[in-house]
C-alpha cells in the first residue's frame, strides 16, 4: 500500500479473509505490531472508509491482546482445511476475471467491468514462479514470472529465487489506480506471500 502496510489476517470460526486497518481505519504503519502466524483478540468491525469491490476485506479492528503463535505447518493446514485455494493456472485466479496486458512480459488486473467479490486469495500455482528484478526511474521492483507473466512481489519474506510449483501463495488485488490518464482504474495483481 502506497500510505501504509497492507496486513491480512482471517477470523477464526468463520474463515472469513480481512485486510486490518487500525481503530479509526487508517492503513498500519510499518510498526504494526502483526506478524505472520500471530492470533490475536481483537474487536472487528468494518472498516468506515473501506474501499469499492473488491476490496471487501477492509477492517478497523481494536487489538485487545496476542494470544499465541502457530506454525507455518499448521497456518498452512488451518488455510489447506478451511479456506478456498485456487489450484492451477494463473488465469483461474480471482474468479477468471483478471486480464492481461498486451505486453512482452504481461501483467494481470480487474476492472470495474467485470469485478471479483474479494480482493485476496490463496493460490497453488500449476508452475515454478521465477524471481525476476526489474529496473525503473524509481528504482528496482521484485516481480515473479509465471511463463510469459509477471506478477508485482509486495510482501515482507525474503524473495526466494524459486516459488516452487505446489507451494501456496497469498495473492491480491492492488488499490484502484491508473498508470495512463487514457486508461481505466484497474486493480493489478501482486504476490504478497507464501506459506
């Protein structure tokens, strides 16, 4: 996220995915005490500035206390027993509805033409995704290339060399934006993890 960073979490007893905001429903800060694998107890209400479709995970939340810690292993089983992961080809992700820009190195994005009801997902992609470094005025961006496809890294892990093929992966769906003033608000798909 452009003014904070974007943490995810999902509510226990009903799987239901949420992108946490703070009490009054501002972005984190990078000092957001959250941490991957972390259980919180903490008040959950929606967040009063939350974002258009997709966006429907946006939350305000009042953290009362941390309550423990899992695993890798065993976030990875609760999402694996729990949660919907799309399995396969990228084009499955979001629903079929992403696009793909005409380019030699593809980038995928929604547009308010054809929305997904949510904004995260998890994915166990059919192919390696491969680290690629890509050089701009302001500066070096991670991306992964799926095939022919590149895919923007946001998250907080060190970028491994290699996503192995299998491995799951947190995808979502970036603020509405436009990169031409010619061009519609699009939503762009970015990797912010794996487990």
């Amino acid at each position: 996220m452009a003014k904070g960073v974007c943490v995810s979490g999902i509510i226990e007893n009903t799987c239901e995915f949420i992108r946490i905001h703070d009490h009054k429903g501002a972005c984190l800060k990078d000092d957001a005490p959250y941490q991957v694998g972390e259980r919180w107890e903490m008040d959950v209400k929606k967040a009063w500035n939350a974002r258009q479709q997709p966006h429907i995970e946006d939350k305000q939340v009042t953290p009362h206390r941390r309550i423990g810690q899992i695993s890798m292993k065993d976030l990875t089983t609760f999402v694996t027993n729990n949660c919907h992961i799309t399995k396969g080809s990228i084009m499955e992700l979001f629903d079929y509805k992403l696009t793909f820009e005409n380019s030699h190195y593809p980038t995928a994005y929604i547009t308010d033409k054809d929305t997904p009801d949510h904004s995260v997902e998890f994915w166990i992609a059919d192919k390696d995704l491969i680290k690629k470094v890509y050089t701009f005025d302001t500066g070096h961006k991670i991306y992964y290339r799926y095939g022919d496809y590149k895919i923007k890294y946001v998250g907080f892990q060190e970028p491994l060399e290699i996503i192995p093929q299998g491995t799951m992966i947190r995808m979502s769906l970036a603020n509405w934006w436009s990169k031409d003033p010619n061009l519609e608000d699009r939503c762009y798909l970015q990797l912010s993890g794996w487990y």
